[in-house]
C-alpha cells in the first residue's frame, strides 16, 4: 500500500502515527548510493533502501523488503535519460542486495508516494554488486546486474501506462565471466545507431570489457581495454558527443585501484578493419600508444582511443561520473565535458579540459577532515550539475553545491546523517528537548529539532547537533543524568569502564539556538568547558577551557616521527545553523570527566534514577558473581553498592517513577525488583523478589509511570504486566496476547493519572511496532484504593513502511512521543495524533 511520508499510519480509537524524523547511515560499499532524475538520492542502509530529498536536507521514508544489506540501487529513467525524464509522473527505482534479490520500486514524482512493484527471478547466488541501464524508448528500459558469482545479467524492464504505470521486468540474457567477476558496469547507446548498445564491465582482471548488442539482450564480446595495474572500480559512458567537425563520438571514463581515472574515447569510422592494420603498424608514435582496438558493431565500426590519462588521487579512485546532461533549445541534449571523482584519500575532485590545450586538468577539488583513514566510496552528481554528494567509509554523506555567480564557490550543505551500525541505546535529555543515541559504529550522537527563528513554532527539520563521544570501542549502553546541574550521561562499551561525559558550554548555546529554548542551567558561567578534543588513541576526550591554557594533549604535536598524520586541534564553536559533517566530527566532542571501574566484563545496560541521584550498571555475564549489578553516586561518582541476584547478563534495568524499586531483567529469565533507599552514605538496597517470568530471554522491561506495575517482554513473543504488592512480591495481572515475533522493546508511557492510564510501545525482532493502552489497576498515589480490573487493548500497529527493517532494540517515550531503536536504521521518530 503507498504511503506518504507525512500520511498517518492506519489509526485505531482515534489514534494515529506519523514519521516525523528518520536518522540513517549509508551501507559502507560501492554503487550504494543513486541520484535520480526525480531530485531524491536513494542508498542502502542495512537491509532497507532510504529516500532523502537534498533539498529539504532530510530522509523522507525507508523502504522495507530486503532481507540482506543493500549494495546497490538504480534509478530508471536515469539521470543520462534526459529527453525521456520531461513530463514522467513515476520514477522506478531498483536495488540489490547481499543476497542476490533485486527489487523494484515506484516513485510517485512530485507526490511523496512510493510502493513495492517488483522482486525479480533470482538469478544470481552470491551478493549483487552493480546495476546500470538506460531507457530505450518512452516505455522499455534495458539493465544489467552483476554478481560476485561471475554472472552479468541483462533484463529489460517494460512499463504499462494502461495499468496505472506498472512494470514488468524479464530476464533477457546471462553472460559468464569467469573466476574474476565484474563489480563495475555502465550501458549506453552507440552513437549513430539507436538500436545498438554497449556494456562496458570491469573487475579484477584490471581489464574493461566492452560488449556491443541489441534491444533483445543478446551481448557479444567486442574487445578489451588493457591499461590499468588494479581493480577496475568504476566505470561511466558519456552521451555521444562531437567534437569539432568530427563525427559524435563516445566517451567512457573508468577508475582504478591503482589511484588513476582513464578516459577512453570511441569514434565511429567508415573504414574497415582491414585496411586499419597496416597505417598501425608504420606509425611508431604516441598514437600508436594511445590508439587502442577497433571492434565492429551493427554496420559501423568504433575506433578506441585512449583520450587521457588523469593522475591526481593520492589512494584507490572508487567512482567516476560523467556530469549529467543538460537540455538545450530544440530538446537537444548536450553532454558537458566534466568528470566528478572520489576516492579513498578523501577528495572529490572535477575534472575538465583546458580552453585553450585540451588537456584535462583537475578545476574543482572538495574534501573532509574527518578522524578515519578512509575516505569516499561513491560520488554523484545532482541532476542539474549544480551540487555534488559525496558518502563515505562513515557511513556519512557530504554535498557541496556551487553557489558562486562569476566563478565557482562550493560551499557545504546540510544533509541527512545517522549511525551506519547497531544503534545500541538511547536516551531522552532530562527535559526532552533533544535524543541522544549510541551505537556499534562506536559513536555517541545528538538529534533535536532546529527550528525557525522567524516563526519559532516552526520546525526547520530535526538533525544531528552534536556528537559527543567518538570512542575505540562499540558503544552498547547509555544513561542521561537526571537532576540539577549541567546536562551529563554515562556510557558503557566493550570495555570494563563506564565513562562520564558533561556537556561544553559552545553546545549549551547550540542548543538554545536549534530550540529557541532556555536552558536548564540559566548561568552559563558556571560552566567552563568550551569544547574537547581527541586524543591520538581515540579512547579519552580532554577538556578546552573557556580561560587559561586548555588540557588536551600534544594532539598537533610533531614529536613523534611515526605518526603517519597530525591529529588537528578541535575548534568550539557555536552553530547558528544546523552543522555539516566535518564541523560534528571534529568541534562538537563533550569531555570526559570521570570513569567508573568495577565489572569484569563489557558494559551491557545502564540507568539513572529520575532524582539524578544513583545509577546502576551491568555487563556481559556467565555466571552470577560477574552478573551483579553495580550502583554509582552521583558527584563522588563512588560505587555504593552491588546487587546480587540473577545468573546470566543483565538485558535492562529501570527505577521506578519514585525511586523506590530498582526492577532488572535478564538472559535467566528471570525478573529482579530491588528496594532502593538512598542515604548520606550512599544507598540501601535488598531482594524484594526473584521470580521466572518467562520461557525465554527477557529483553525488555518498562514501569507504569504513575504506579507500581511494570511489563516484560520476551523472545517467546509475550509480553506480561506484574503489579508490585506489598513491598515483598510481584502478582501477574495480565498477559498480552501472542505477538507475531520476539518481543525486543517496551516503553510504557502515562496518559492519564486519575484512570491510572498508559500506553504501551511494543517494538518486535522484525523491526514492527505496536502500541496497546492500558488502564485500571491501582496507582502508586492512591494505594488505599481496591485495584480495579486492568484493561489492555491494541490501539494501533505501525505501517511497515513507518517501521524498522530489522530488530527493534528499545523505546524511550516522553509526551506522547516514541523513539524507537533499531538494530541497523538509526532513528525512527514518529508523534502519536490523538482525536
């Protein structure tokens, strides 16, 4: 079913959802990412393909149906189609994944809807890597696939306007390649003959493979194109282009691994092959090193030149991109004489002929600063040539657009951005002004809505802020500090050590500017630190005081004669507008000022008491001493107690809405309640109950905010409400009926306290999400009263085009809000609309 990405999810009672942010990092691979003639950029993030809109700067929906990572997409009509572009209402998009499914999908033009056409016949047994096509006529489209299994396929797909614009797709024709399969590819039509087309494919060989055919999909070899030393990575053909008085030529651009880009030029020549071989022998100069085949196809033949060689990459050249046509009067395309490149050194660079020589030579060069060795895997163009995408090792995106009248001036542009691994916790601020998340990709991050400052009801987009935290470990747990104070979290990762972080006074003013919000501490003078900064091993943030010398290490130091670069000071600065990449990267770190030892193992959960007063902590666990859960301070940041009771690793605990009970559940299957009574001292703690909740793992649990009563869910898809009784044992009140997966999240959030009434987020192992409301029982104010009878029903089950593609970790809610966490999507942010 289409839906839009402001469309409400089916309601039910009067309750409705609707996306209001989605926060995703691109697949770290080649061909990944494709910009359309629609406007929309289309990757890959985990097993789902995203949809962002460069000029709202923010991801419009993510389409389910992949059960394997995405390597790839494709957009038909592509962006060379220009004359078949005008006046389309749909788009169709294709991707490939990991496991060798290629899927179809339409796009509304203009009109925010998009829908599953298609999964093709599965034709190849190992990950696809690339797709390239063309269109052929107003209605048929012919691509290629290829394979790591040595298989390029050709299909065509056929688009019906009787039937509302749906598609089929047939397989056309397979070709084997051989032990050393393609992983690039690109198809275009010969000059001078419409029915003609040529597939260009390159590989591990270090050879460019040129097969000419037809509109039925038979390719036959034509020749090889011998010059590179590596892995052919990307490879693009131009529109037929003239040159001077001769006749239109094609040109095709290939990259390597050998850092070089080469530019291959093909000339359609009246003579023959024969009377070709004799003037090749007599000429012993340069043009008998540049002049390359001559290969025959339908009744002409193509002379292959090498038309140059372009060195300028200092590491491997991963894409190559010819600059989109333009369309001239007399709806005439013309082909601008432009090539965008990117590579691993971490430089686009555009590459142009000189006016006056010829020679191509590098015009345009954009780049990142950024704490990895690695740099871009795929440049694109915009359809109009006018900005530039750039995605990375990262998992990141970077654009530039020209904004310059008399010269050129790229100057960064807002894009969408989002952890590119398991998002593995997240936290609301104690306010909820703003999200912060951690994620396996070993990075801590800060999403708020930015809004107007002209119409400050007005929200401008919801982006990332601040990352506070790049760390050498995956980060599996954090906390928020609750309480007075300045804003601080504690995180836990695949390391014995919890770590505090406190926030820098450049964020607390970037956050008054995204909000339009005062903030918690009124007095910004009671903070001192401006900023942080790296240190060389990427496991400790130091300080950047606002006066006096600042207490980061020798990071721009040139004492050290191995180091193969300098570490860059971080540079605080106050954002008025939402940050780029670089600026997140490098100026928004908080710094860490203490760490917490204790466990044996790596940190697994964490949660803090809603007086900001106690946090409790637990890691990965075998056996019962290593599986205790540690309580912390506060300010002195002293442990003060350890809670012994299950036997396995501690999957979640939460306090209670008064600090009273401390409830933790675990891989035993078992649900703990603790009473907790904080002291001068430090903190009391006992047992109130151990008790076998489930016959599974228990992932989740949740506390009814107005009372005593919590819920549990399990990995044998129930999800059990317990009331807390008499300070000394749990009773069950109700289970929910079987849900259709391992039951991963809980969040149960208050509606109305005198019905004692909530709403329930359940999050499943297949990445859907249901809320049921729940009300009766008794309050935690009014325990004089009889317990009513609870009453549980399902109030609304998400759209899966509004859901995750793969496991929901955790809900956090706050005023009617969800958050939900996922596995391989970032952020899913939808707003619940009540009647």
């Amino acid at each position: 079913m289409p839906t839009a990405a402001g469309e409400l999810a089916g309601a039910r009672g009067g309750v409705g959802a609707e996306r209001v942010f989605v926060g995703a990092g691109c697949n770290r691979v080649v061909n990944n990412v494709s910009w359309g003639a629609c406007g929309l950029v289309a990757f890959g993030a985990q097993n789902a393909v995203a949809l962002f809109s460069p000029s709202r700067g923010e991801i419009v929906t993510t389409l389910p149906g992949h059960k394997a990572a995405v390597n790839c997409t494709l957009w038909l009509p592509t962006k060379k189609d220009l004359l078949r572009v005008r006046h389309r209402e749909a788009h169709y998009l294709l991707s490939g994944s990991s496991d060798g499914a290629i899927m179809a999908w339409k796009i509304g033009s203009g009109k925010d809807e998009w829908s599953h056409a298609l999964e093709l016949p599965v034709m190849h047994k190992k990950g696809v890597t690339c797709l390239a096509g063309r269109m052929v006529s107003d209605a048929v489209s012919i691509f290629a696939s290829t394979s790591s299994d040595g298989m390029v396929v050709i299909w065509e797909m056929a688009v019906e306007p009787a039937t509302g614009g749906s598609c089929k797709v047939a397989c056309l024709h397979s070709l084997s390649v051989g032990l050393k399969p393609m992983v690039s590819l690109s198809l275009a039509v010969l000059p001078e003959q419409e029915g003609c087309l040529i597939l260009a494919m390159g590989g591990l060989d270090h050879k460019v493979h040129i097969y000419c055919g037809d509109q039925s999909g038979k390719f036959i070899k034509a020749c090889e194109l011998k010059g590179h030393s590596d892995w052919i990575r990307s490879l693009d053909f131009s529109l037929p282009v003239m040159v001077g008085s001769e006749k239109h030529s094609l040109f095709l651009v290939s990259s390597s691994q050998d850092k070089t880009i080469r530019i291959w030029k093909m000339t359609p020549d009246s003579v023959s092959s024969s009377s070709m071989v004799q003037p090749r022998k007599e000429n012993i100069g340069m043009a008998s090193y540049i002049e390359g085949p001559l290969f025959v196809a339908g009744n002409a033949s193509y002379q292959v030149l090498l038309e140059s060689l372009l060195v300028g990459h200092e590491d491997w050249v991963y894409s190559v991109e010819w600059q989109p046509p333009t369309l001239l009067l007399g709806a005439e395309a013309h082909q601008p004489m432009s090539i965008l490149s990117a590579s691993m050194d971490k430089m686009m660079m555009i590459w142009r002929p000189e006016k006056t020589t010829g020679l191509w030579i590098n015009s345009v060069t954009v780049g990142e600063l950024s704490h990895s060795a690695l740099g871009f895997y795929g440049g694109h163009w915009e359809p109009d040539g006018k900005s530039i995408l750039a995605h990375g090792y990262g998992g990141f995106f970077h654009m530039w657009r020209d904004v310059g009248l008399d010269s050129e001036n790229w100057q960064p542009q807002i894009v969408p951005s989002g952890h590119f691994a398991p998002v593995s916790d997240l936290t609301w601020s104690r306010s909820g002004e703003y999200l912060l998340t951690v994620s396996h990709d070993q990075t801590a991050r800060i999403f708020a809505p930015w809004r107007s400052h002209v119409n400050p009801g007005d929200v401008i987009c919801w982006c990332e802020i601040a990352r506070p935290q790049i760390h050498g470990h995956d980060i599996n747990c954090v906390a928020f500090i609750h309480g007075t104070g300045n804003h601080r979290f504690v995180c836990g990762a695949d390391e014995k050590v919890s770590r505090v972080f406190e926030a820098t006074l450049s964020f607390l003013r970037t956050l008054q500017e995204a909000t339009l919000l005062k903030p918690d501490n009124e007095d910004f003078d009671d903070v001192q630190v401006l900023g942080a900064n790296m240190s060389a091993l990427g496991l400790s943030q130091k300080p950047i005081y606002t006066h006096g010398g600042k207490e980061s290490t020798s990071s721009t130091s040139n004492d050290c004669p191995d180091s193969m670069e300098t570490i860059p000071d971080a540079v605080p600065t106050v954002f008025t507008e939402p940050p780029v990449e670089d600026q997140l990267a490098w100026n928004t770190l908080w710094p860490e000022s203490h760490k917490l030892y204790g466990h044996g193992n790596e940190l697994f959960s964490l949660c803090c008491d809603h007086a900001g007063k106690l946090v409790a902590s637990s890691c990965k666990a075998q056996s019962a001493p290593v599986a205790e859960i540690w309580l912390w301070e506060v300010g002195t940041w002293k442990a003060v107690g350890c809670l012994q009771s299950h036997n396995l690793t501690v999957t979640q605990m939460e306090f209670s809405s008064d600090n009273a009970f401390l409830l933790s559940v675990s891989r035993d299957r078992h649900l703990s309640v603790f009473s907790i009574k904080k002291t001068e001292e430090g903190a009391q703690h006992h047992l109130v109950t151990k008790h076998e909740a489930h016959k599974r793992i228990i992932w989740a649990c949740s506390w009814n905010p107005f009372g005593y009563e919590f819920a549990t869910g399990s990995r044998d898809k129930t999800v059990k409400i317990w009331r807390v009784q008499d300070a000394s044992s749990v009773k069950l009140l109700a289970t929910l009926p079987q849900f259709r997966d391992s039951v991963t999240a809980l969040s149960w959030t208050g509606r109305d306290r005198a019905r004692n009434a909530g709403i329930i987020a359940v999050g499943m192992d297949n990445g859907l999400i249901e809320l049921w409301s729940v009300s009766g029982g008794r309050a935690a104010s009014d325990s004089s009263a009889e317990p009513s009878a609870l009453s549980v029903t399902c109030m609304l089950r998400f759209d899966p085009l509004l859901c995750h593609v793969a496991t929901v970790h955790v809900c956090d809610g706050r005023n009617l809000t969800r958050l939900m966490r996922n596995q391989h999507l970032s952020l899913l942010l939808v707003e619940l609309i009540t009647a």
